[in-house]
C-alpha cells in the first residue's frame, strides 16, 4: 500500500474578528484532528510560527524561520532601492527573497515526507510549486463583482491572480455545495472533475452551552427582550446588505414598533454611512449595533432572536443560516440557489434589492402559527441534512482518497523534467 502524508496548513492570522471564516476554520481543524482517517491518509498539520504553536492530537510540524541575516540583509537591501527609487532593483531583490523562502519551505516539507499541502482558507497558497488541495468558498468578485470590497484597490486583480495562478494549479478544489460548485465551474472553466464538494456546517457557537440564567444577563445587558429583535450578525461590508434591511425595517416600525434590529460585526469601512442612514431615518433606537460579540453572546442571541435575517448578495452558502437552525432560530435570508440547497423549506426567502419583499417575510415570522410551522420544518430537514460536520468530514476523506489515486502517479517531482 503506498500512503499519502497530508499537510494541512494552519492560517495563524486568522483571527475571532475575522468572522465566520474563523469560527469555521476552528471546527473543521477540531474535526479533522479527532477523524480517524483510512491507514493509507498520513495526516499532519503545518504551522508557520512557533508562538503560540497549535495544540493538536495529530503531529505538528512547524517551519524553521530564514537565518536571521539572509531576511536581515535582503529587508535592508530592498529598502535602500526603495528609498532610493530604484524600484527594479527593489522588485528584484523582493521577488529573490521571496524564491529564497519559498525553496526553503519545500525543503522542509520534503524532509519530513509531505505530498500534498491542504489550504483549509480561501484565498491561500502559502507554498508555490509544491502539490496542493484548495478551499474556494465563493467566487464574489465574479459573481457579485459590483461592490467595492471585490474590484477597488487592486482586489480584483489580487482574486484574479490567486484564482489563475494557484486555483487552477490544484489537483484538487474543495467547495462547500453543489451551487459551489456549479457557480465556480461555470465562472473559471475549471473540470468539474477536479472539484469535490465538502459540505459547509455549523460553527463551534452551536455547541457552546449557556444557562438559562446567563442568557438572560447577557439579553439584559444589550437591553434587549427575547423574540422582540430580529439578528443579522455580519461585518459591515457593502455585499452584506445592511443598507436595503435598514430601509425595510424603517417600514416595518409603525406595524411593529416595540422590535429591534440587532446588528453584530466588525467593521470594514461601512458603518458611518450606515449610521448616517439610521440616523436620517430616525431609527437609532430600534437599530442597535453591538460589533464584535463573543461566542457566549452569539449564542445567546441566537436563542434569543425572533429570527435571523441575512439579506446578503454573496453565497452562495453562509454559515449563520446553519448556526440558527441548529439553535432553533428561524432563518430569513436572500433567495439564492446555494441557500436554498442548504436550507429547504425550512426558511423564508426574498429578493435581497426589494425591500418590500423584506418586510413581507418579517411579516411572515411574526405571526406566531406560522414561525412554529417553519420551526418544525426546519428541525425535520436538519435531521436528514448532509449540512453537518460528521458529512463533511467523510466528503473530505473521500476527496483525499481520490487526490491520493492521482498523486501516487509520479515520486519526487524534482525527478519529472
């Protein structure tokens, strides 16, 4: 038998700011550390930085950092072109450093046997000609190209190099849904072959327990009352909407004037124009903003909220629609091909532009018969859901195992001219 020995690599940037990614990422690296994998599936996992090294079952292998004065003498070098304009010089030198580094991590990687390295993150390719696995959670700047987060600033061009230059070099790409999947073969022309689909499931809040008593400290600290406020928990970019529900719920206040919209979220350069909104339509003490919460608090408000709403324009999956139904949430959300692949009939769905059809779903949640019914609809389909951590960690295996068929075709590629 010829086994594979699989690195999967660590993001130690990531952050619990960063958002569903984080929360996300953790428990995958939580599922795959306890899996059992099949004899012939080696796996390891790769950290960059010894601070604060990862605390796993599995081994963990962490890079050596350059000699202190190869970085030293090349940062120096470039920064003198750069002071001094020669900005070739200083391109040259960077691109140089940056080969020495690279060589340096597939030296290491070689000496303890790695065939393959796994990217659990979007947007990551640490180690360039080496053989990898990579996550694609959507394609936004294709798909929902128009906001500024997606093609201002070079962030267009950095998407479209990762997506030309790493993506496609792949053996494998993973997605989290068929919609995923479909969306990204249709938008990159990849082989659908080479993508295999790993379902997205709920984070680590759902799992977290909270007393009944803490809870209601926690809804009374935010002066909040339980099922009076609809949540969106989602970082205040321009793709996530928050505009069009602040003009729905400024509808919905004269039929239902005791509810709050609660938003919670880092933010990404948004807000004030938000804020102003709120302001301009007199809605600041129904619209609260409470940033960054902890996982306590996510699952406490949760529990607590009438609904979740999420009318964003980028999928096509979202985390928070699972983390809700898991807590017995009922969900609100975009009509979009991925949401409803995960979710059934078990939500209510709108077109995220039309306000109108925002308010009428509110409306909807807040007769009492017809939240219970879409409650019980939603518990039936989780319970027969591929949408789960134990689905998803056998979809990995598979995909490994079909990676492993096809890296076993050559040895050391130092060898392949």
């Amino acid at each position: 038998m010829i086994n594979m020995k699989i690195g999967i690599w660590l993001n130690s940037e990531y952050r619990p700011s960063t958002g569903g990614g984080y929360s996300y990422q953790q428990k995958f690296i939580e599922e795959i550390d306890q899996y059992c994998f099949r004899p012939e599936l080696n796996v390891v996992f790769l950290q960059r930085s010894s601070k604060n090294p990862a605390k796993t079952n599995k081994e963990l292998l962490i890079f050596p950092p350059l000699k202190w004065y190869v970085q030293g003498l090349y940062w120096y070098t470039i920064r003198f072109f750069k002071l001094t304009r020669l900005y070739r010089l200083a391109k040259y030198f960077q691109n140089k450093l940056t080969k020495i580094n690279n060589d340096a991590d597939i030296l290491f990687l070689k000496r303890n046997k790695i065939d393959i390295v796994y990217y659990l993150s979007q947007m990551q390719q640490d180690i360039l000609n080496f053989p990898s696995v990579i996550t694609n959670w959507d394609i936004g700047h294709l798909s929902t190209g128009v906001f500024p987060e997606f093609i201002l600033n070079g962030k267009f061009e950095y998407r479209e190099n990762w997506y030309q230059n790493a993506l496609r070099k792949a053996i494998k790409v993973i997605v989290e849904s068929e919609a995923g999947k479909e969306e990204l073969v249709r938008f990159t022309g990849i082989s659908k072959e080479r993508v295999a689909v790993v379902p997205i499931f709920a984070g680590g809040v759902t799992k977290i327990r909270v007393s009944e008593n803490e809870q209601k400290k926690i809804v009374n600290r935010f002066m909040l009352e339980k099922n009076k406020f609809i949540l969106y928990p989602a970082q205040f970019w321009p793709h996530k909407n928050h505009f069009n529900l602040i003009r729905a719920f400024n509808k919905l206040r004269n039929k239902f004037p005791y509810l709050k919209l609660v938003f919670s979220g880092s933010d990404k350069g948004n807000w004030d124009y938000l804020r102003q909104e709120i302001q301009d339509l007199g809605l600041t003490a129904c619209i609260l903003n409470l940033g960054f919460v902890t996982d306590v608090e996510l699952h406490t408000l949760y529990k607590s909220a009438l609904a979740l709403i999420m009318p964003t324009f980028l999928g096509p999956t979202n985390m928070p629609l699972l983390e809700a139904r898991a807590l017995s949430c009922p969900v609100i959300c975009s009509d979009m091909k991925g949401h409803r692949e995960v979710l059934g009939d078990g939500a209510f769905y709108f077109d995220p532009l039309q306000p109108d059809e925002i308010v009428h779903c509110v409306e909807l949640i807040m007769d009492g018969d017809k939240r219970e019914d879409l409650l019980e609809k939603a518990d039936y389909l989780e319970s027969s859901s591929n949408f789960n951590s134990t689905i998803a960690i056998r979809e990995l295996e598979k995909s490994l195992i079909s990676v492993l068929s096809l890296r076993r075709c050559w040895g050391s590629f130092d060898a392949i001219s």
